[in-house]
C-alpha cells in the first residue's frame, strides 16, 4: 500500500498541473492537511508549488525521491 506522499506525488505527475483543493478532494484532506503535505513535498524537490492563473498549482519536477534507509525510490 502506498503512503499519501506516493500518492500525492503519483497523482500530480498524471494530471501536470493541479490545484491543492483537487488533491484536497482527491485524499480527502483538509485544507491545512493538504498545504503541508504539499510544502513538504517542495521541500524535499518532488515537486513545485507556482502561482498561476488559477491561483496556486502543483507541479511535478520530474526528480525521484529516494529513501536512503531502504533504498525505495517514489
């Protein structure tokens, strides 16, 4: 089974471009949830949060992220 990161990671990287309330919608999360799970993701470069028309949007930065300990990659 996948953690929420995986799967946030996976569905922003199918869909491009995403707006936190899809992935909020998506996982079913909270608002506040949702922009620290994202904000954390940035963090360790799995992906970028830019400001578009739509307002602020996720979007995949084409890195994997590998788990030094276990050697699994997301």
């Amino acid at each position: 089974m996948q953690t929420l990161e995986q799967n946030v990671i996976d569905y922003v990287r199918r869909w491009g471009r995403v707006r936190p309330q899809d992935i909020a919608e998506e996982f079913d999360l909270g608002g506040v949830q949702t922009l620290n799970e994202l904000t954390k993701l940035e963090d360790r470069g799995a992906l970028r949060l830019v400001d578009g028309a739509e307002g602020t949007l996720a979007v995949p930065t084409g890195q994997s992220l590998c788990d030094p300990y276990t050697g699994t990659c997301i």
